[in-house]
C-alpha cells in the first residue's frame, strides 16, 4: 500500500475494508515495524467494555470509586515517555459488538477518551501516534455491521483487496509451497471464497502450505484449512501434479509420456518451477518444447503462464525471448 496512505494515519485514522485473511494486519504490522513503532493491537471484537475502558475500582486511600487506566492507554504512555512512536490499531472493528464500536467511535475518530486527548508528538517533532482501523465488509459475509455515517466522515477508508498476483508474489518471498502457487496461479478465483462458496481465504492456504511442511498429508492439511469447495479441487490438483516429470527429467530426455488427464496440472506447475530455476535460462526452450509436445491445449495454457510469469526472468536471453515470442502468438499476448 501507498505509504502516503499509511502516513496519513498520523493525522485521519485510515481504515481497511476487506475480506477475511487478506493481508489488512499484516499491512498495518509492516508499517509499524518500518517506522520502529509500537504496534498496539486492541482486537476490538474480543475487548469488553470494562477492559477497553479501564476497570473501576475502589481507591485505598481515600474510598472513592474510580478508573483504571486502559491496557492499551498505558502503552501509549510508555511509548510517549520514551520517545517512541505507536501505531494504535482496532482490529475487527467492524465484526465487534455495537456497544464496543459506540465505545471505540471517540479513541478511534478523535484520539480521546473521556474527553482526554492521548494523540502526542516526539521529541523532534514527527507524529508519535498513527491509528488504524480494519474490518470486514457486509458483503464479505462474516456477520460485519456497517460503520456508522458519522465513522464514515471522520475517517480515510480503503477498500483493501488482493490479486492473485500480489498473493503469488507474497507467496514466493514468504516460501509457500510450490504447488500451492501453481494452483492459485491456475485458479486465482480460489482465493477469494466467500463463506457461502467456500471458505478458502490467503491465509488458509498460507495454513496450508505451513502444514504441509511439517509433514502433515495434504489431504489431511488441506481438510484442515481450505476445507470447502476447494478441498478437492486442490486436492485432485496437487495428486497431478505430484505426476508432472521434474525440469532435469525434461532437460535430459527421460520425462515420459503423461496420461493427457494429469496434463492441466502440468503446464502451471512447471512454470513455477522455472521460476525458482537457477538456470531458467537453459531449461526454458526445453520445457516450452517438451509442453508443446504433449498437446496443443497444454501448450496454450503453458505459453499464458510463461509470458505472465516468466518473462522477467529471461528477458536477457535472446533464445528464450524467441521462444516467449512463439507463446506469445499463441495466447494473442504481447512480450513487453
């Protein structure tokens, strides 16, 4: 996200709409860590009343009734005296009961409570307080309730999505298994399920890969965290994909010939491969060829992932650009 947007939260709480485990907190932790905030997160949904506003309690002194400071009020203290700057972040903002949200609406919009302002600045005069919000949407069909217009007017609100693309890329630096890229690179609609479709999100299939990793079976890990109507669609995936041959198989001569049913599963798992190949370069002719070779249907789905996927990692090769080019005419793309 636009660090000018991030940024703004310094002076109008920015708030993020959208779907369940799509990267809304993750974006707003980077942030924090980026600018070496404290990133006090008040999960808005969980809090009660008593805890987000401070406990009441009688005073040993003197008898009177009074007010606990709030957990997350104190934080904010300790980070203002030690020069430190925080980011005040309402989590679920939108999925927390109406008496919460009411109790929220003047930390969250005007940085007081009771009256009280808690907004301050560093020593050297940058902000020293950045305030988020994040939520679901109605239509994202987690019981969400709509903000209230007054909210509305007060705040900075992106509608927070992700691509496949951007998940992929997220994907690749974070090493989430190979096959489970391939298979959202080929059905990118798997990762936006709403409940009533499927309840497949980012993060489960993050779930997933880090399950997969500790050993779990995939169809016991898939069952575990996709679930839904792309349980076995994944399934049925990554059984023909574990069939596809590897690149040194291809490369050398010895990849034998495959059932054409396995052959839809082949043509995006290859080309994530060559793109963690080292020698991508070298390998890429031979794999686009040994493709071709099985049928003219697997060699179009194979030359769309390679001229999206590939290019920019072999665009210095003039071999591989004139093999790009030839898939390029075949899916009606052009190499950039």
């Amino acid at each position: 996200m636009d660090n000018q947007i991030m940024n703004l939260a310094a002076k109008i709480p920015v708030m993020l709409l959208g779907a369940p485990g799509i990267g809304k907190t993750a974006t707003v932790n980077d942030f924090a860590k980026k600018i070496g905030a404290d990133l006090v997160d008040v999960r808005l949904s969980a809090e009660t009343p008593s805890s987000f506003e401070g406990k009441d309690y009688i005073s040993p002194e003197t008898g009177d009734l009074k007010k606990a400071r709030a957990w997350w009020l104190k934080r904010i203290d300790e980070n203002q005296k030690n020069d430190v700057p925080t980011v005040l972040f309402f989590d679920e903002y939108t999925n927390a009961p109406d008496a919460l949200q009411q109790l929220a609406y003047s930390p969250f919009n005007e940085r007081r409570l009771h009256g009280t302002s808690f907004d301050y600045k560093l020593r050297n005069g940058k902000p020293g307080l950045y305030v988020f919000g994040a939520g679901n949407r109605v239509e994202d069909e987690t019981g969400a309730r709509e903000m209230v217009y007054a909210s509305k007017t007060r705040v900075f609100t992106v509608d927070f999505e992700v691509s496949a693309k951007e998940w992929i890329k997220w994907a690749e630096e974070n090493d989430i298994d190979p096959k489970i890229r391939a298979f959202i690179y080929a059905n990118p609609d798997a990762l936006l399920e709403k409940p009533s479709t499927g309840t497949a999100c980012p993060r489960e299939w993050a779930n997933l890969s880090y399950a997969m990793a500790e050993g779990v079976p995939y169809r016991q890990a898939a069952h575990g965290t996709v679930r839904g109507a792309q349980e076995a669609k994944f399934c049925a995936f990554y059984n023909d994909s574990a069939l596809c041959p590897t690149i040194e198989e291809i490369v050398s001569g010895t990849a034998k010939k495959p059932d054409a049913v396995h052959l839809a599963a082949f043509a995006p798992t290859l080309a994530v491969a060559l793109k963690n190949d080292e020698k991508i370069c070298s390998h890429f002719p031979h794999v686009y060829n040994w493709i071709a070779g099985q049928s003219a249907e697997c060699e179009v789905m194979f030359a769309k992932y390679a001229v999206d996927l590939l290019q920019s990692s072999i665009i210095t090769d003039r071999e591989c650009m004139a093999v790009l080019g030839k898939a390029a005419k075949k899916v009606g793309l052009a190499v950039r």
